[in-house]
C-alpha cells in the first residue's frame, strides 16, 4: 500500500498548502518544533479540533498550525485522497486526522496500520514518517475514556448501536473489550452492517454480536443505546430511533459533538435516561492524536477543560 508520487497536486491543494507552509514559521514564543497537521473530511466546518490541537500545542510552547480539509468545499471527492496525502506527506506534514466520510476509503493508500486501525478496520489518524504514512485509529481509546468517565457503571448486558461506518466500527470494537454482552447493530446499509459484525465476530466471538432487524424490540431488550450515524449533527437533523421506544432505565450516548445537545439527547433526557454526548470522545481521541502527531504528551483534562470553555464562549457569543 504504497502512496502514488507522479500525481499533480489538485489546483486548489497547492493554494492550501501554499498557506500551510507560511503559517509554519516558528514564532518567537514558540520554543518546540514546529507541527503542521489537519483534518480531512467533508462538511467539517463545525469542527473544534483546530481549537483542541492548536490549544495544546500552545499550552506545550510548541508551535502548531491545524487546517480543517473539507473535502466538499474544496470540490474534492475520495478519488482525490492519494493525490492529497502525497501532497500532505511531501509538504512534511505531521499527519491527517480522517473523519466521515473517508475513514475506511483512505486505507488503500496508506504504506502501515496499527494492530489497532487493522483490527477495527478504520482509520482516523495518519502520521508521516521517514517516507512512511502510517494509519490509526483513536477513535476507541476516545470512546472508551468517555463512557468510564460519562457513565460510571454503566450496564453493558446488551447495547444497542446504530452505525456501522468508520466511527461506529471503533466503538463496537471498545463496547465488546469493554465487556459488552451483546451488541445489536442497526444500520441502513445492510452489507456494511454484516461487514463489521463479521468482523467483530473474527475478534470477540460469533455470540457476542447480532444484527438487530426490529429497532424498537431491540430497545426494549437493551441496557443502554449509542448512535454511531451523523443523524442529529449540524447539517444533518434528526433523530437515529423512535423516541417513544426510550425508557429511564437506558443510558444513551451519542458520539456527535456538534451540536452538544442533538436531537436524541434531549429526547433521552426528557424520559429519564442517563446520558452521555461525543464531547468526551472527540477531547480524548485528539489526545492521543496529539501525541502521535507531535511525540509530546497531552494533558486530557486541559484539552478537556479548553473544549468546554471553548464551546461555552461560542454559545455565549450566539447569544449576543
């Protein structure tokens, strides 16, 4: 899986990374090497990660530039991700974050994987190295460090998820070594969805996992519920269930962060669930693609306390 070098740079890409480059210089109050990173996706506008990374990186007195890549705005598609990572790779970018809808489509392209991105089979984090691009996937740990932390104790007997994408593969993954006892998945896409309980089955057990057909009679035998899809996210409004089907003893995450309250969340809440938002996972996967990005080691309750005032100054602003 080795990355093409005798593509041309797309037009615009070479007006981005033009950019990129100047931004770079170090600063006089910067001590540390310089980091130059990003993130790929499309519909990205709303994201914080330029905030959490740039944030840290300023906290650490080093000096790094994060650029949001939409790969919708800029005309770009899934054919354009080989040219774009040569072009990241030989501009000596740090590494890519990956994000919806490229998490898996960018793997073909990719020199290694970690035993982690292999095993999930997504992709969210690209570090370049000697020569070398080399994905991972920090989804999981950012899943997992959120539910402990979100949802103390909370039962995993049978856990409903709805979402079989890059994403939703990372986190069945943490529910099943969380211990999960059943995961039920739901998805539109049928052949997606029997892709990853495939895979699910080949690492944790064929009796672990189940494609749910009836989503109101899988909530009804669930312990708690996770919405894995975009539905409910800024540009993509909505809400993954029929809400009459929750009742106060499900806990209900959902892995969307923008905005902080979806639509399920409110619903959840209304009818006395526990409740978990992506604030957590999106803060504590950007740690450990900080770390990979950099080598330095970020401190999550900072990153975790930045995003919260971060976002409270935002919604403060709206308000004026």
């Amino acid at each position: 899986m080795r990355l093409e070098t005798d593509i041309p740079m797309h037009e615009t890409q070479a007006d981005i990374f033009a950019i990129a480059e100047q931004q770079i210089a170090p600063a006089e109050n910067h001590s540390r090497d310089a980091f130059l990173a990003g993130l790929i996706g499309s519909g990205i506008g709303g994201s914080r990660s330029p905030m959490l990374h740039q944030g840290e990186g300023d906290a650490q007195g080093a000096r790094l530039i994060y650029t949001l890549y939409d790969f919708n705005a800029l005309g770009l598609s899934v054919g354009d991700i080989s040219d774009f990572l040569r072009s990241a790779r030989n501009l000596k970018f740090s590494g890519l974050n990956v994000t919806y809808p490229y998490k898996q489509a960018v793997i073909p392209f990719l020199d290694e994987l970690s035993d982690e991105a292999r095993r999930i089979g997504a992709v969210n984090t690209i570090a370049f190295r000697d020569g070398i691009a080399k994905g991972y996937n920090t989804d999981g740990f950012g899943f997992g460090e959120s539910l402990i932390r979100g949802l103390p104790g909370a039962a995993l007997d049978v856990v409903v998820q709805i979402g079989a994408g890059g994403a939703g593969a990372a986190t069945a993954h943490t529910l099943l070594e969380m211990g999960a006892g059943l995961l039920l998945l739901h998805d539109q896409d049928l052949q997606r969805a029997e892709s990853l309980a495939e895979n699910l089955r080949a690492w944790h057990g064929s009796h672990r996992v189940r494609i749910g057909s009836d989503l109101v009679a899988s909530l009804a035998a669930a312990s708690g519920v996770l919405n894995a899809t975009p539905m409910g996210m800024t540009g993509h409004p909505g809400i993954p269930l029929p809400a009459a089907a929750l009742r106060p003893e499900l806990w209900v995450a959902d892995i969307i962060y923008f905005p902080l309250e979806t639509e399920l969340l409110r619903a959840a809440r209304n009818r006395g669930c526990r409740t978990l938002g992506g604030s957590g996972m999106v803060v504590f996967q950007a740690g450990a693609a900080f770390n990979i990005f950099t080598g330095l080691t970020a401190d999550l309750e900072r990153m975790l306390r930045n995003f919260q005032q971060g976002m409270a100054n935002e919604a403060g602003a709206r308000k004026c």
